[in-house]
C-alpha cells in the first residue's frame, strides 16, 4: 500500500518533539480537517511520533485482538466522523464482548475538543456503571 511506504519512509527521520501548550479552545468547531489545529498537534506530538501512530493504527490486525478484551469498553463515535468510518466502531462493538457504543449525534472525530461536555459525562456514567457492578 502506497500510504505504508511513505509512512516507512518519514519513519527514518529523526524529527525532533517541539512540545508545547496548546489551548484547543481556539479550534473549537474547526471540524476534522481544521489545517490549524492539525499542525499544533503534529507539532506538538513530533513529526516521526504522529507519523509512527498513524502506521501502526493502519497495520494493527484488530480481528484477532479484539475478541481477546474482556474488560468493559466503552467507544465514541460522532456520526459526521470524516477520519474513520462510523462502522470501524460498529465493528468493534461487535467484536468485543463486553462494549458500549455510543454515537453522539452531528458530532465530527474532534469529540474532545467540540463535545467535551457531554463526553465527559458519558464517560462518567460509564466508568460509574462499571465501577456499581463491579464493587456494587
């Protein structure tokens, strides 16, 4: 796959991690593809460690590892995500035995940043659920 071959071939730069603050309200609402917020966080991760994410998200076998989880997992996904396919997550729901899928409604794959209220609360709730059953 082309997309492999160039990922392997940044991988052998040593780019070097800027680290810095960077206050996201100032993207907020800027949708998947804000250009902004994409470099703030390339930057700020270090080229060669964005780069090196992305390839092993793209390599990583999922059909043989997620049936393995036996922890509860709880999976987010806006249905306006234009990063990954809402039925990667659909899938995954499938595939591991003890999830929860929530699809938050006109929400993009910038969850964190333009619907952090109402993913903070999902996730409160959930780990409160699993928390009650669990030690009850």
């Amino acid at each position: 796959n082309f997309i492999f071959v160039i990922l392997d071939f940044f991988m052998f730069f040593n780019f070097k991690k800027t680290g810095k603050h960077i206050n996201y309200s100032n993207y907020l609402g800027g949708g998947d593809w804000n250009i902004p917020r994409t470099y703030a966080d390339v930057t700020n991760t270090g080229f060669k460690s964005y780069l090196d994410s992305a390839c092993n998200a793209y390599k990583l076998n999922f059909e043989n590892f997620l049936p393995k989880i036996k922890i509860p997992v709880l999976l987010i996904h806006g249905d306006k995500d234009t990063i990954f396919p809402i039925e990667q997550s659909k899938e995954m729901n499938r595939m591991i035995k003890n999830s929860k899928l929530i699809i938050f409604r006109g929400a993009d794959h910038i969850i964190p940043i333009n619907h952090s209220k109402h993913l903070s609360s999902e996730i409160e709730k959930f780990v409160t659920r699993v928390y009650s059953s669990s030690f009850g």
